[in-house]
C-alpha cells in the first residue's frame, strides 16, 4: 500500500476513502448540509392502492463508516477434537475464564472434517464459553447460516501466551490480580507491532506518501503541493507546506505534529482544515494538532 | 567519458536556454568540450541565443530518426572551438523523441564531448522527462517567486524518481540556479530571498544570476551572455557557476550584499 515518493497519477486522495468534511470550531464557518427527502413508492398491503411516503431525514449528518481492525485469539483444533478439547480443558483450568471476554477466531484450515464434526466441536467450545466470532479456512460448504461469519484476509499478530506463562509476560503497568488483564495483554502486544515508517528526504512538491498502516514520520520538509496521508500520526521534522491528513482511515486519536507549520491543509479522522483557517498565531511555529470532538485543536510546542 | 547535465525548471520563461547557452560557452571558454542539446522541440529557441539559427540543416529528431548522422547534426561554434549545438527540430512535435533514441544520442555525445549540456523545455511531460533521463548531473533554474520555487521542488522530485541514475538507486547531483534575482526587490520583499528559497529547495546553490539588461542584450545579438561580455555582472555569475561545476570551490556572491554571508550561503545544504 505504501508508495514511497512515487508520482501518483490518480487524483488527491481527498474523498476517495473518506469523505472530508470541515472541522467545526468557533472560527469555522460550518458547512451546510442539505435536508435529503427520500421518496418511495410501494403498494399499500391493506388496499392494494400505490402509496407515496415521503420520508424526511432529520438528522442531516452523514453516517461514518468505519473500518477497525481488533486482535483476536485464533484457535486451531486438531483430531482428534476429543484430546485437543482435553487439552484446551487443562489450559483453561490454569486460569479459569481465560476466553471468557476474548474473542476468539477458529481456524479450520486443512482439517478434514463434516458439517457434523464441525456443528459439534463450536457446541463443544460453547459449552465452555468460547465465543466464537468468525471462521477461517473454512470450506463454504462446511459453514452454515446459523455458523460464525467466514473470515479471511487476517494478518499475523504476536502469539498470545496462555495463562501459565502469564505473570512473566505482563506488562508492568497492568495491575496484578486482576480478571481483566488476561484482555489488557494483547492490547499492549498491538501498541509495539504497530508499523511506522520514517522518511529521511524532502517530500516534494507532487509526490505522496501514503501510508495507511500507521504512524509517518518526515526527517525533512514537506513541500508545498505535496501530501501526506497516513492512518495514524504524521510527524514532520521540518516545514509542512503541503498537505497532511492523519487517521485517514478512521483514527480520531490521531495527531499531527510538525517543526513549522505553513501547511495548505490538515485533516485528522476525516475532518479537514484548510491553510486560510488555521489561527496565524499558529503559522512559522512548532505546533501539534489534535481532534477534539469535531474540531481541530492547535497547540504551539515549546 | 563526459558528464551529462540538464537544465531544468518545470515552469518556463525562468532562464532554462539563457543558462543552457551561458553554461555550455562558459564550459567551451576553458577548453572543454561541450555540446548543447535543445530538446525543446516544437519551440527550439537554443539556436536563436546562440547565433546559429542560419545553419541549421539536420536537427536531433533527424538523428533519432536515422535521417542524419549524429556528426551531420552538430553545429560548431564560430567564436569557440570547443561548443558545439544540437539543434531541436521546429518542425516536428515532441511524439517525435523516442526514449530509446534519446539514450542513443546521449551516450554517442558522451564518448566524444567532456559536458553534454540538455536544454529541457518547461513542463513536466514526455520532452522534459526525456531531457533529464540521462542526466548525471541537475542544473535546476529557478527565478525568486514562489510559483517558480514550486515547479522547481516538482522538478526535483521527478529527477528524484524517473531518471536513470534514480532507478538504478543513485542519487543525481541537483544545483540550484537562482537567476532573475534583483536585489532591489528582495530588499523590498517583492522577491523571495536567498535563504528563503534554499530553505524550501533544499538543495545547494550553484549560482545566482542579476537581473539584468545584459541578458536580454546578449540573447538578441545571439550570443551567449558570457560571451558577448565577459565582464558583465551576469556573465561573471555564470562563469563563476561553470567553475563550480567542474568541482572548483568559488565563493558565493549575492547581487547587491557587498560582504559577509557569502560563506553561509555558499554550498549550504538546508534540511
């Protein structure tokens, strides 16, 4: 996904994956949104006349969809099902509720079982409140409609280290002896994978650095008719003319933080400020900038 | 084996073929040989700024072609010995250069000439990517206004990415040259300053170049401003930049500052 300084030849990415729309804060004028009445047609079951209803929209707002990947526990049976439930017993043993809040992924891939089999061991892992949420590798032939939706297309996260070795692995911060920290524990895995990339040269004028993955950091300038679009925080060490739109893919924590900022537009979780509404006090500083709610918050740094 | 330079800019009307003639005679005027290379086709203007437009006969679109030898196309300079032009053709359109003839060219130029000098045309489309392809070494003019200074920093990022020496993962050598600069108005603020355009470029300077009537006056009497006088401020600019080209290291002067700050400015690389 990451095109470092290619030419990109299609069109800004404004809008394509989301829709900007302005940051609301005092200064700002908002933007105006158009009542949309929708109007349907159907045949009235009582009388079999034609209606017309007119249904108005009230709350004008756009529904924001959202993309949000979660880190999920993926067990993968083996046969016989009688001594690997055996064994998932005596994990569960050693730290009882241990999938009680987890969601938890199953991953039948290559096993050679019947709808039967696979009906019974979800039954079997119900009974000892695994919660299952999805299936992967599973034949389409095997699921049914009653079954955990298909899954595919997951990326491989830290192994998950089972109630024993526990202790040892905690993080110091997470408080002892507490129920919940089997669930903190993976969060904390997810913090440290998460991919960043740092570029060490000037983002000129027309070129893109896009980067969905996560965090960009910029050792340089970047210039006036350039972008940067990142899913996390975008970090300039240097002066930001172009463009920066940080949590594009739907990241309000997202910040952007730059040494000088000259920017021509700033967008954090898909709300935008262009270079005329940025306050001047903020122009030629080292600022960070932050989502509020719906607006853009600005900060000088030192 | 010679050095390939281009002279570059994205936006037109900055310099580019004033620079291109200035630079190649400034090369020839201490003996080395050099060609320059209009690419400009369509709208070739070298041959004019360098008084050879009356003996034109075969243009580089002729040697892409086969119609011509490359030695056939060539044009000596009357008053030096050492500079040689590559006419562009007026005639035909840019579809006319073909990557694969370009390289021809270059190279064949590059066994017999120590600078081969590619006077690109303004844009960013197929003759000005095909001008700098080859190039070894970037002559970037840029005038001290801010639409310039955008272009350039396009420019940059392309030579950055689609040129020979790019794709082979080397990095091209880019020089900046700040010409049209009038210390009058960069003392007003009507113009960017030096530092201002470094700061935002990030590349190091070769050269700045006054505004001047000379220029203007050179050009019309088809002569390369070093030539037609050697002692004038421009001239003096562009021969100190053809001095640095070759690896000499020549202070820096900016027009209208009578001292201090040349060191600062001289072969600073900004972040």
């Amino acid at each position: 996904m990451y095109t470092n300084l290619r030419e990109s030849r299609c069109p800004p990415l404004l809008g394509s994956k989301r829709t900007l729309r302005p940051s609301r804060d005092g200064v700002l004028k908002r933007r105006l949104y158009v009542n949309h009445s929708l109007t349907m047609a159907r045949i009235d079951l009582g009388n079999g006349k034609l209606m017309k209803m007119t249904k108005v929209l009230t709350d004008s707002r756009p529904i924001r969809l959202k993309g949000r990947s979660f880190l999920a526990l993926v067990l993968t049976p083996e046969l016989p099902f009688d001594s690997w439930l055996a064994q998932l017993d005596d994990l569960a043993d050693r730290s009882a509720g241990f999938f009680l809040r987890r969601p938890v992924v199953l991953d039948v891939e290559g096993l050679d079982i019947s709808r039967h089999q696979l009906v019974e061991l979800i039954g079997e892992l119900g009974k000892r409140s695994v919660r299952i949420i999805g299936m992967e590798g599973a034949r389409s032939s095997l699921l049914t409609f009653d079954m955990p939706p298909a899954m595919s297309g997951g990326r491989p996260a830290p192994d998950i280290e089972g109630p024993a070795a526990e202790p040892a692995v905690e993080a110091p911060d997470v408080n002892h002896g507490n129920p919940a920290t089997p669930v903190a524990q993976p969060e904390s895995q997810m913090v440290k994978a998460r991919p960043s990339i740092i570029i060490n040269q000037p983002v000129r004028s027309g070129q893109s650095v896009i980067f969905p993955e996560g965090d960009v950091t910029i050792v340089a300038s970047v210039a006036s008719g350039a972008e940067i679009v990142a899913g996390g925080s975008i970090h300039v060490y240097g002066t930001l003319r172009g463009r920066a739109m940080a949590g594009s893919m739907g990241n309000a924590g997202a910040r952007i933080f730059c040494r000088k900022l000259e920017a021509e537009l700033l967008a954090i979780d898909g709300l935008y400020k262009t270079a005329e509404d940025i306050e001047p006090q903020f122009r030629g500083r080292a600022v960070q900038l932050w989502l509020e709610g719906e607006a853009i918050r600005a900060e000088a740094l030192i | 084996m010679g050095k390939v330079i281009v002279v570059t800019s994205g936006k037109g009307g900055v310099g580019k073929t004033t620079s291109a003639a200035a630079l190649g005679a400034a090369l020839a005027q201490r003996n080395e040989k050099t060609v320059v290379v209009d690419f400009d086709v369509g709208l070739r203007n070298l041959d004019l700024v360098m008084g050879a437009e009356r003996r034109v006969v075969y243009d580089l679109i002729n040697v892409i072609q086969g119609d011509a030898k490359l030695p056939q196309a060539l044009i000596r300079d009357k008053r030096l010995e050492a500079l040689y032009l590559l006419p562009a053709s007026q005639t035909r359109d840019k579809d006319n250069l073909t990557a694969r003839g370009v390289e021809a060219v270059v190279g064949a130029l590059k066994k017999s000439f120590d600078w081969v000098i590619c006077d690109s045309p303004a844009g960013i489309e197929r003759g000005a990517t095909l001008a700098m392809r080859h190039a070894d070494i970037a002559v970037i003019v840029t005038n001290p206004e801010v639409s310039s200074v955008r272009d350039s920093d396009r420019i940059i990022g392309l030579l950055d990415a689609k040129t020979v020496k790019a794709e082979r993962g080397e990095c091209i050598e880019k020089h900046l040259l700040l010409t049209r600069y009038d210390p009058n108005r960069a003392e007003r603020g009507d113009m960017l300053k030096v530092d201002d355009v470094l700061e935002i470029l990030s590349i190091p300077l070769l050269g700045i170049i006054p505004e001047s009537m000379d220029v203007l006056r050179a050009s019309n009497i088809g002569s390369p401003v070093t030539l037609a006088d050697s002692r004038s401020a421009p001239a003096q600019a562009y021969l100190q930049a053809a001095r640095r080209l070759t690896g000499e290291s020549v202070q820096i002067a900016v027009p209208g500052e009578k001292r201090g700050l040349f060191g600062k400015i001289f072969g600073r690389r900004a972040a």
